[in-house]
C-alpha cells in the first residue's frame, strides 16, 4: 500500500490533493476545525450549485463529488457508507433521470473500472460506517483510488490518488482487492451500467415477511406448575413482581405467543445497529451546538459535563432499547431508550424459559444471545473495583438490577446491591460510601438521569453550581442521588452524555439530518402544514414509560392519551404510524444494543394504542420465512 509521504495531518479542509475534473480532497482532522467557521451542523454540509454534496469532508461527500463534477450525476443520500452498495440508480441532475447502478463484490468477474465506486464494509478501521472512494487507475495486481476521510496528510506531489491497495486475478478471473487497513473489508465496487451480468441481484423482499404472527402452545396446565428457579435472585424477584411462575398477567396469554420471520429479524438487527449509529451521530450534532443543546432542557451546568463525557466515554455504553412498528408497511423507530433501559431479563431469560417449560419448540428465541452479549460488554467496561447497583423500590427494578448484577459477575466484576440511597453515607476524603464504607466509585443504576436533573432543577441553579457536597459539608446531611452519580470520581452506567439519545428532542434532529429515512417517522418541534397527513403523535422530550403521549387524528381528533408526571415538559410531534393490532393487542417489537450492536429482541403489547409500563411481554419466537 502506497500512502501519502507525511504523516503530519493538515488542518481542517485544507487539500490533500487533486483528482480527475480538478476534484480536491481535504483534511478531515475535525479536532482543529475552526469554530468560528464551522459554528453549527449546518455549516458542515456542503453544496455545490444547490445540490448536496455530503458532510465536510467525509468519504461519502468526496465521492458523491466527484461523481457530480465529472458526470453530472450524485447517488441518494445514505446514513452509511456501505449503504451505498445497496443503491441501484443514480441521479443525473440536470434533468432529474435515473441512471441504473450495478453493485459487484469482491472478487467478481467483472472488474472494476476508473471512475467506479469501491465500497468497504462496516468493520475494522471503518467501524460502524464503512467507507466509499473512487477507483482512478486499474492495473493487474493494484488499483489506485481516491478518497476522504483516511488520512489527513498531503498526496506525494503530482499524485492524483491517495493509495494503492493490493489486488489479484484468481483462476476463474475474479478480481480481488485488499483492504489493508486493520480489520476493514471490501464489499465490492458500483458501476453505472445496465449490463447486470455478474452483478449483485437486488432481492425484492416480501412486505407479508414482516407481518408478526401469532400462535398458541397445547394447554396442558403448564401455568399451575413452577417453572422459574427461585434460587436465582432475579427470578425470585421476578416471580415475586409477577405475583406467580408467570410471563404475563393474563393467565390466558400464557399458551400465547408471537413469530417474526428470519427475514424480519435480520431486517431489525441491521436497524438497530445502523440507527444506533445514526443516534450517536446526532448526538455529536447537537453536543457540537448550543442552541440544538438547548432545546434539551438539560440544565446548562452540567453542559461542559456532558461533553467531557461524550469524549471520554462515548464507546463504553452497556445497552439500549430501541421500539419499532413493524408490519408489511415498513419498519419504524419510536424511540431510542438509550439511558436506563429494561425488559432485559424477559428477553434473555425468562421467554426462553418459558418455551422451555410449556413445550414450545417453534423457531428459536431471539432473546437467546442477550445474556452473553452483556457479559461481553461488562468484561470490556475497564470497571476495576466494586460496581454499585442502584434500583429503586419498584418490584420490576429489583428482578431487573440482578439480572444485570448476573451478567456482570459473569464477567468477573464483584457487585454489591443498593437500594434507594438510604445508608449511604461520606468518609473523610469527601467519597460517598455504602453502608459498609467501600467507596462507591462504579455504578450501574436503574434510575434515569433526569432524576437526578430534577434535583438540580429543584434545589440549585441559582449560583449556578453543580450542588455536589464535599467533606465536612456533605456530612451535615445524606448523600442525595445527584451527590452520587454526579461526582466526577464516579463512573456511572450508562454514561451522562446517554441523555442526549434518549431525550425525544432528538427525534426532529434526526429527521433533519437523514430526513425520509426509511426507519424513522418524521419528527418536529413544531407542526407544519404538511406534517400529519396520517395523524401524529406529542410526546414530551423526557417522557419515560409511555407517560404523557397524545395521538390525533389527521383531522385533529384526540384518538388517546396517557397521564403521567411529565404534562409540564416541552414537546415534540411525530407521525403516527400505528402498531399493528393481532387478535385485540396492539404489538411493539423492541431491540437491545450491546455495545452499541444488536443484541436481542422482544415483544410488548397492549389493547390501548399506547405501549406503557404496565404494558404486558409475551414470548417471541423467530421462525423460517417459509412457515409463515
């Protein structure tokens, strides 16, 4: 691999180089962008002639680019890099016509070409976006490409390409080329042409695939005999929460349960890890922006906090939840519940269990992985001392907290169980001890951060300091939650800067950003005229548990609502996009990230429109696409 002779990196946006049609690269070192340029989202994007060219200067801007100063013509807009190997048209703008668009692996017969896009897999050096650049030069055993977002350095002088990538012709005539970054992969290249001779086919996947389905197990009296371990404390506590050995609280539903087709499945897991990345993303955005920031409700204290731990611990999220509709008219992202999140352990123990107990063997348990996953991420959390557990005194909460608890232990990590914050106490050096006097220095809660905002809100501002009590001071008085997880010697699970992604202020953020993407519900501050055409949805911005939510009609007919402790709030709006109703209960299926991946998936449902915590799960099974 050839690459560019110095390895110091210019700053923001100056060129690299120079390619075919006098196209320039630029430096993409983000660290040295001058605010004063580059004050908000908006100043990044760029647009050459009205037309959107991408973010400054990432690889998908470069390529689309130099597709349009040289032909005229621009690909769609793409959440990711890889995603553009999906497409199959690109646009001539001058005249609005769709010219046809071939993907081809890696090693195809048909080679690549100069002018051609060569697309990288999510992975590796390119991890979680992959990555796009042109081909210029084609020869036997390299090609030479042109590309953004790599390296920050200058091209050797007279060099119209950034590198050289290894390649090979095998013994049928495929085309190899090597990635050589570690852990990168290429998926292939994209050529304009209607010849689809050796091309990827573009599968047309059966909308009927990803209607969810119901069945039943033979009643056999199953429900009267225990099925759960009481000598595990989460299923103790589980039975306890559920008054009985029971997954829901309709003895009924117990012989009950619903199938999602394979196809479905890889559907959502591809949604969970592309919208997670998109989340994060956004959430870059608006810590970039303080008048996006803003409209978080977030007190402005804790403002330089929240980026200190958006830098600092970005990648050391444990897991999220993510709800969707999803049914034969798409599948639609509500929410991300990215800070708190639960149904954990009836997705990775008790609904595999129940299948167990009552003899259902259809399918498998999406639910099966989740387990294993969170164990993983514990080991790769770096906590080095004992990790607190914080619950409070709801029934659902303490089956929760141990099954978490089970994970981390799993992964080697002692814990140690605190519920509320009642003997909680300081010791000399100004630490906020458990009752046994270990210092609480990691912590895992279930507890949302807004309610430790709400301590702030209500007790400080005034002198606009972060109330934190110290030493002799904080002996006067208990530790209070806030005293707890907003210490800077704490590191708290998940991290502060989790507020942003769960916050519904960043649904309308999203949607401006990746606006008709095929996972999200269009999303405002404010209606407009063309918004609602279908009904729509006001939800307050830090909501939880499906409290406070409005649905109306197209014709503003109040369809339902929830009460709730968060009627005060600001607000958002979304498009309605229904959950689909099976046998009487309208059905949410829900994702986990782990580690910002997929990790399992679930059903909640309800007869109400609206999902809440009181709402019931029933098992989910995934089932091949030919026994729907």
């Amino acid at each position: 691999m050839t690459d560019s002779t110095s390895t110091a990196a210019e700053p923001f946006g100056a060129i690299l180089g120079t390619t075919h049609g006098g196209v320039t690269a630029h430096s993409s070192d983000y660290e040295s962008a001058d605010p004063l340029d580059h004050p908000d989202h908006d100043s990044y994007r760029h647009f050459i002639d009205g037309e959107y060219m991408g973010y400054k200067w990432q690889c998908v801007e470069f390529a689309r680019r130099w597709l349009y100063l040289n032909h005229g013509v621009v690909f769609d807009d793409v959440p990711m890099a890889y995603d553009i190997f999906r497409l199959r048209s690109l646009r001539r703008v001058g005249d609005e016509q769709r010219l046809p668009l071939q993907a081809f692996h890696n090693g195809a017969v048909r080679h690549p070409q100069p002018g051609c896009l060569l697309i990288w897999n999510e992975g590796g050096e390119f991890h979680v976006t992959g990555h796009v650049a042109i081909v210029i030069e084609v020869l036997p055993d390299r090609v030479r490409i042109a590309e953004q977002n790599v390296h920050h350095s200058p091209w050797p002088a007279g060099q119209s390409w950034s590198r050289e990538l290894p390649a090979r012709i095998d013994a049928e005539g495929g085309y190899w080329i090597q990635a050589t970054l570690p852990g990168a992969s290429i998926l292939g290249w994209m050529l304009q042409t209607d010849d689809t001779d050796h091309a990827v086919p573009l599968e047309q996947t059966d909308p009927a695939l990803f209607d969810i389905g119901v069945a039943g197990v033979v009643d056999a009296g199953q429900h009267a005999r225990p099925w759960l371990d009481l000598a595990r404390e989460d299923e103790a506590a589980f039975v306890a929460a559920m008054a009985g050995h029971r997954l829901t609280t309709d003895v009924a539903d117990q012989y009950r349960y619903f199938r999602l087709s394979e196809t479905a499945l890889d559907e959502l897991r591809r949604a969970t890890d592309e919208l997670h990345a998109m989340f994060m993303h956004a959430t870059q955005v608006v810590l970039n922006d303080d008048k996006l920031l803003a409209l978080f409700n977030i007190p402005e204290v804790l403002w330089p906090r929240l980026r200190v731990s958006w830098e600092r611990r970005r990648g050391q999220m444990i897991t999220g939840r993510f709800d969707f509709s999803v049914s034969h008219r798409g599948v639609k992202v509500y929410e991300y519940n990215a800070d708190s999140a639960s149904c954990h352990m009836e997705t990775g123990r008790v609904q595999g269990k129940w299948a167990a107990h009552f003899g259902c063997d259809d399918g498998r348990d999406p639910g099966d992985d989740l387990f294993d996953a969170l164990v993983k991420a514990w080991r790769d959390a770096g906590v080095d001392d004992v990790l607190h557990i914080m619950y409070d005194a709801d029934m659902e909460e303490a089956y929760h907290a141990r099954f978490i608890r089970s994970a981390a232990e799993a992964a080697g990590i002692e814990c140690r169980m605190i519920r509320g914050v009642a003997g909680l106490g300081w010791n000399a050096a100004g630490e906020v001890i458990d009752p046994q006097g270990h210092p609480i220095r990691w912590v895992w809660k279930t507890w949302s951060w807004e309610t430790a905002l709400d301590q702030l809100r209500d007790e400080c501002i005034e002198d606009d300091r972060v109330p934190i009590a110290l030493g002799p001071e904080g002996a006067r008085r208990a530790p209070r939650l806030a005293d707890v997880l907003l210490r800077r010697d704490v590191v708290v699970f998940e991290p502060l800067w989790t507020l942003i992604p769960s916050n519904k202020a960043i649904l309308p953020i999203l949607w401006s950003i990746f606006p008709n993407h095929p996972y999200l519900l269009d999303s405002r501050f404010e209606p407009a005229p063309d918004f609602g055409e279908g009904g729509y949805v006001v939800k307050p911005i830090v909501g939880r548990c499906g409290a406070n939510i409005s649905i109306y009609s197209a014709d503003d007919t109040l369809l339902t609502e929830t009460d709730g402790k968060f009627d005060d709030r600001a607000q958002i709006y979304q498009a309605y996009f229904g959950l689909p109703n099976i046998e009487g209960l309208n059905v949410q299926v829900c994702t986990f990230s782990v580690d910002g991946m997929y990790g399992g998936a679930c059903v909640r449902v309800d007869p109400s429109l609206v999902i809440t915590t009181d709402s019931d799960l029933l098992p989910l099974r995934v089932v091949p696409d030919r026994s729907l």
